[in-house]
C-alpha cells in the first residue's frame, strides 16, 4: 500500500531531476519540511543515500525505490557520530561523485562529515566561472572542494585547514581530477594565524574563499564564534586580498538571519563596495541556513 510519505518522497525525487545529470550525480533529494517530512533529509552520493533524521528511529522508506546503499544518520544524539548501515550494499571503501563534470572522493566512513558540502555547489560552479587563472586562497578549506575548481579554473591554489587529514583528502580529489597537487599549496594550520603571516610576507590573492564553521576552539586563536569574530576574519582577509579583488563569504548558521550578516560584513567593507547575495541551491527549498555574499572590491 502506498502511503502518504511514500507520495511525498516519490513527489520529491521527482523533482531533483533537473538537479541530476550526467554531470552531476549527488544533490539533496529530500528536504525536510518543504518535501513533506519536518527533521529528514536525504541526500545522494550517486545511488548511496545518506538519510538524517533528528527523530530517533528512521522514517521507512518505500520498498521499491532504487539505490545502491542508504544509510542513516542519527541527528537527536547529540554526539556527531558516522552514518549506520541500514539497507543495500555496505560501503567500505571511498567512491567518486561528480558535480558539474567535477569529481570528488565520498567516505561513509569517515566520520560525521562525508567530503563534500552539497549546499555549496552553486558556489563551486560560480567560483570556477569567476577565477581563470586566479590566485585563490581557500581558507576553512575541508576537502579543498573550492581548491579543486578554481585549480581547473587554471588558478593557482591555496588551500587552509586545521586538519592534516582533510588536505590530504582534497590532495586525492585534485588528483581525481588530473591536478597535480604538487604545483598547489596544502597548508596545515590555524586561518587567523596564517592570514598575519600572508600579510607580514605582502602575499596578495585575486580571489579568497571564507567559509568557516559556526564555532571552534583551537589553540592558537582560541575560540571564532562566527557572530563575534566574522568581521575580523575579514579585516584580515581583506590585507592580503589584492585591489578589486573578489572574497566569497559563507556562514552556515540557522541564528544569524542574511541581513545580520550582511551588516557584520558592512562593518569592515568601505561603502561602495559591490555585495552580491547568492541563494541556496534549488534542491534544498525552504532552507536558508547558508548565507552567501560575494563581495567584489
Ligand atoms: C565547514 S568546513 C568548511 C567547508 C569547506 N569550505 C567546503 O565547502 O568544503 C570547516 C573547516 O574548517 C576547518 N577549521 C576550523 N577552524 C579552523 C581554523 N581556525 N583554521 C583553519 N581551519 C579551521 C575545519 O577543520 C574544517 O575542515
């Protein structure tokens, strides 16, 4: 028997078609209230389902829908733990995803975190229309998934990170991709830190990616609260930014509405600068958690 959310997922998929393509196999299915189940989610890691529930037991899924493994992630328990086999194949090793023709290494295994932010492809694809042969500084740099297009945008790349673990992931998705990590800097340590130092040096990047999460804690800077301290993430930035240069500038944050943090950026900007809002992608209707201002100098 068919059931109302089994309609509404149906309902759902259907619509991602515009989002799948021979291109790009991983966008977010399923999301949440807006495709009819408040706290769900599902996202497609080419035919490997990733379902995240902040209930404690999982929706079921209908019988005959088609995908290679789903796994489920338990958001209520407070702890970030990896995602739980619950159907299909097992998945002990890490696959390729392409976005946009654009290849990138996904592990179930790896944590709370797969390898790849699928609400920032929008901007992965507008980063690599506007850098040809920039200089690009990645900073908060994960995976390096915003390294991995400007490097085949033909810019010379910068990535930053606090995890030896992640750059050496997005080093493997450079070379998925025919790039040779060698001729791109992969650089361990803390932004704030390594931000003076590009400035001590008179280092200057045409282009800088600023996504940094909401809150961390490390030793050299002690602690970014994104509310408190995005504006002199920034100040920083713009030293080693050169004249009309361009800064992308993500907050992943439900508490800070796209206004605020338009006016935290303000406070550091001078007044004519040119700032540019860009949407979530059309698979996540409904959420705005995602701020994105491009700010042209
Ligand atoms: C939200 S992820 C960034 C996602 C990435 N921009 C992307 O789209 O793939 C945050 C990253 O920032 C790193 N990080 C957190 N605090 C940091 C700091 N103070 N300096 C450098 N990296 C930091 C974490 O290790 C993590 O990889």
């Amino acid at each position: 028997m068919t059931t109302p959310l089994d309609r509404k997922i149906r309902a759902a998929i259907a619509r991602r078609s515009c989002v799948i393509s021979p291109q790009t196999n991983a966008c977010r299915l399923f999301n949440a209230a807006r495709d009819g189940l408040d706290g769900v989610t599902i996202d497609d890691f080419a035919g490997r389902w990733l379902l995240s529930t902040k209930e404690l037991d999982a929706p079921a899924l209908p019988g005959d829908l088609v995908y290679r493994s789903l796994y489920i992630k338990f958001l209520s328990k407070g702890t970030k733990t990896a995602p739980r086999h619950a159907a299909g194949e097992k998945l002990l090793a890490r696959f390729p995803v392409q976005e946009n023709g654009v290849s990138y290494w996904i592990d179930f295994q790896a944590g709370y975190s797969q390898g790849l932010f699928l609400d920032q492809r929008l901007n992965r694809s507008r980063l690599r229309e506007l850098s040809p042969g920039c200089n690009v500084l990645n900073t908060f740099a994960y995976t390096c998934g915003f390294g991995v297009v400007a490097a085949l945008a033909g810019g010379n790349t910068v990535n930053l990170d606090l995890s030896r673990a992640y750059l050496d992931w997005g080093r493997d998705n450079y070379r998925l991709n025919q790039l040779d990590p060698e001729q791109h800097d992969f650089i361990y340590g803390d932004v704030f830190d390594w931000l003076g130092r590009f400035a001590k040096r008179k280092l200057r990047f045409d282009f800088i990616v600023l996504d940094p999460p909401t809150f961390s804690r490390n030793r050299k800077s002690g602690v970014f609260r994104a509310e408190d301290d995005y504006s002199e993430l920034l100040e920083l930035a713009l030293r080693v930014l050169r004249q009309q240069g361009i800064i992308l500038c993500c907050l992943n944050a439900h508490h800070i509405s796209a206004t605020q943090f338009k006016n935290i950026l303000k406070q550091r900007l001078p007044p004519h600068v040119d700032l540019r809002q860009e949407p979530m992608p059309e698979d996540f209707p409904g959420s705005n958690y995602l701020k994105t201002f491009w700010v042209f100098l």
